[in-house]
C-alpha cells in the first residue's frame, strides 16, 4: 500500500466503544494514513501492525507521556457562532426575554462582514482550542455572514455543520424575513456550501424554533432537507412559557407541531427537549430525531433539568452542546462537567436514580455526540477507517507539579473532565492534520 503522511500516535488511549463500554489501551498506538484510522492496538503489536501496512522505520512517531492521553475530539452538538459576544451575559433573564433583550440585537449587528469575520474568526478557533473537532452551528439570518462563517470553519481545518438561520415571524421586523426569501437564501446557502467542496463541512437547515416559523415553512424546508439529503437543527420544549405559546399557536404538542411540519428525520438534531411529554419521547424515538444537551444553558437561563437516562431509556441518541450564548464557554469539557452536575442534582430528588458517571458523559461529549448528528460512520471513537479526530490531554501542563500522584489513565480522564481545561489539551487533530 502506498502509505501518504502516514502517522503513528503511542501512549495511553481512552475511547467509547458504545454508551456502556468505555475501552483504555495502555501503552497502544493508533496508525493514521492521510485522514484515516488505519490500525489501532496494544504497542506490543505495533511491529506487525507497521508491516501489514508496508510502513517503514522513517514513519513519525508521537510518543504520549506520562500525564497524557489520547482521546477522541470533542463534539459540540449545538453552539451559536454568532451569539459568542454575548457570554456571561444576560442571565437575569429567561429564554424568551434573554431572547429579545440580547441575543436578536446582537445578531443583527452579523450584517456587518468586518464584524462577522472578526466573531467567527474568535469563535471557532476557541471552539477548537477547547478540543472540539466537530461543531454544529447556528448562523445568523444573514447569507452573507454565515458564507464567512462557513469560511472560517474550513480556514481553520474543524469539522462542522453550519446554519443559517430561518426566521419569519416574532422577532424584530429588522431580523425576519419574507418566507419565500428565507426559502430562496436557505438554498443559495447550501449551494454556497457545497461549492467548497470541503468533506468536512456540511449545511444544515436550520429553523431557529417553532415560534420563529409556521407549520407551511417548516414543510417547505423539510422538502428542501429531503432533496438535498440534509441535516436539520433547531430548539424544542426548553422552557415552560415558550412550550405553552407555542402549544397555543401550533394547537398540538411541540414535538407534533415539528412533526406535522415534517421536521422531524434521522437527521435531525433538537436543542433541550427538557419538557417533553411521554408521547412526544416516542414520536422522537420513532423518528430516529437526537437531542443535543446544553446544561451550562439551561442552568445560566434557568430553563429547567433534562433527564438524560430517561431520554435514553426511550431510545433517544443525546449529545452535549455548549449552546453559546445561552452557555458561558464554547468548551465541551465544561459541558461534560456541568451535565456531570446536574445528573447529580436531578438524582436528589428522583427515587432510586443513579447519577450518570463520568464514563457516561465522556460517551456523551464524544461518541454520543457523533450518533446524535448521524455522523458516527466518520467520527466519535477510534474505530479503523474513521477520520483520526483526536486530541492530547495533558493533566501536567504546569510547571512545578511535581508533587502529583502518578495518575492512571482512567484517572487523568477523571481529572480532565472535573478539573480540565484548554490549557490541558495539548494538540487537536481534525482528519487526520494537526489544527491546534
Ligand atoms: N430558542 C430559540 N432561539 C434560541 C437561542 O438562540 N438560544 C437558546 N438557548 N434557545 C433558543
Ligand atoms: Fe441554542
């Protein structure tokens, strides 16, 4: 085999092989080729591993240490790029006021290139620096913005799947649109997107929620969605006042105003869904629709408690999102954490409840995220023939820490996820090509 950039990664390894089976590899190496996983095993197979595959001696080696790990990139299910200058803001308000106060003000200010370049340029690269490899995005309403969003993910090498977002009724007369030009726009932007013809980035319809559209537009994009194969994304039943206008508006269930708005497929991905009825549970389950989980969001803005084991006890693949603005920090170490937390929290008060571990939200902010964007056939764990999305975790980055313990592989993945930050991930790799 005529072997391209070939790579070897040696040192302790930690991936999800599904929800209930976490594997560690001590000592073993992953080989990469151009973007791919080629072998993966314990180091003292690599020898054979290197020849099956014609390898050389010349093949660069990167030798973990001690205090580090290999672990699969983050996954940031939901985050919006253009809402990043309003972090840390805004929390003395709910959902709908937070809404009208900050969040369309700012997003309006996206008409302006020079801003959007600079915000999205500042967004995604902390999104990668925090470690995600793939990112799922709002936009704003603007096509223009959102081409330089796209841009900007593929200057800087991330995976994603991009938005603009649709907005035709209760926002601002000077951040909606007619139906039949948020149609048309939606369209040029999946044409814009697919002229890059970047196997990395991908579009995705994306209705802001049931309150900024009708029963009508959602079926026109869901046809849009159909004839393109597309991803769509948006929110549902995150707080208590918003399920009620829009259960008063659409005079069904919100899971079945999307429904009969055809919104509903494998490849859609939903924000929260922390309301949901029995019934609404089932009709996502049977549509094969995700959930992506925000807990920095729903606690800043006080929305409410997602129950995620109850989620997958109907069958529901769950994510992890940052949620910017309504989260303080693009990181995803800190959405494992918080969701960490909060299960912990919600265990108080429900019977019997086992919290979820930290193997569990490590599923989440990993493999699970890659199942709740239909995208775990290329990324999410280290399985041969997946794209080698990874980063180094370094749980001794400061100097002068001698005095730590010496930390067993599953203990420096504890660490990262309840004490970690940027600054403990050393190295990204999207696709195989080092990108932080
Ligand atoms: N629902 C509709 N729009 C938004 C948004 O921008 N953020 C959050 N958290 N929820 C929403
Ligand atoms: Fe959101």
């Amino acid at each position: 085999m005529a072997a391209q950039n070939p790579q070897i990664f040696m040192g302790n390894i930690l991936h999800c092989k599904s929800r209930t089976e976490m594997e560690v590899i001590e000592n073993g190496y992953i080989i990469v080729i151009g973007s791919k996983i080629l072998a993966i095993g314990q180091g003292s197979t690599l020898s054979d591993a290197k020849a099956k595959l014609c390898l050389g001696n010349k093949t660069p080696v990167r030798t973990l240490t001690e205090s580090q790990i290999l672990i699969p990139g983050l996954i940031d299910t939901h985050l919006h790029a253009s809402q990043y200058p309003n972090c840390g803001v805004g929390y003395d308000k709910q959902l709908l006021d937070w809404l009208n106060t900050y969040t369309y003000p700012t997003e309006k200010k996206f008409a302006d290139l020079e801003f959007s370049r600079k915000v999205f340029k500042a967004v995604v690269k902390k999104s990668i620096t925090c470690g995600t490899t793939t990112a799922c995005y709002f936009g704003t309403i603007f096509n223009a913005s959102c081409n330089v969003l796209v841009d900007t993910v593929i200057e800087q090498g991330q995976r994603a799947l991009v938005g603009k977002v649709n907005m035709i009724c209760n926002a601002p007369d000077d951040y909606i649109e007619l139906p039949e030009k948020s149609l048309a726009n939606t369209k040029e932007f999946v044409k814009y997107v697919n002229s890059k013809y970047n196997e990395l980035v991908k579009p995705i319809i994306t209705p802001r929620f049931a309150l900024s559209v009708d029963k009508e537009f959602m079926q026109e994009l869901s046809l849009l969605a159909k004839c393109e194969d597309l991803h769509i994304q948006s929110h549902i039943s995150e707080t208590k006042e918003e399920v009620e206008l829009v259960e008063n508006i659409y005079g069904t269930f919100y899971a079945n105003a999307y429904d009969e708005g055809n919104l509903l497929t494998k490849k859609t991905i939903m924000a929260h869904g922390i309301y949901l009825m029995h019934d609404e549970l089932k009709l996502l389950a049977r549509r094969g629709t995700s959930i992506s989980h925000c807990p920095d969001s729903n606690l800043c803005l006080k929305s409410g408690a997602l129950n995620v084991k109850q989620l997958w006890d109907y069958g529901i693949s769950v994510g992890l999102g940052t949620d910017i603005s309504g989260g303080t920090y693009p990181s995803v170490i800190n959405a494992m954490r918080l969701c960490l937390y909060l299960s912990v929290h919600v265990s108080f008060y429900i019977k019997n409840m086992v919290p979820l571990t930290y193997e569990e939200v490590f599923y989440l902010g990993t493999l699970g995220g890659s199942e709740a964007l239909s995208l775990q056939k290329v990324t999410g764990n280290f399985e041969v023939n997946k794209d080698f999305d990874a980063i180094i975790v370094d749980m001794n980055v400061e100097s002068g820490l001698d005095y730590l313990q010496p930390c067993s592989p599953r203990e420096l993945l504890q660490k990262f996820i309840y004490s970690g930050n940027e600054t403990n991930v050393l190295s990204v790799y999207v696709a195989g090509k080092l990108v932080k």
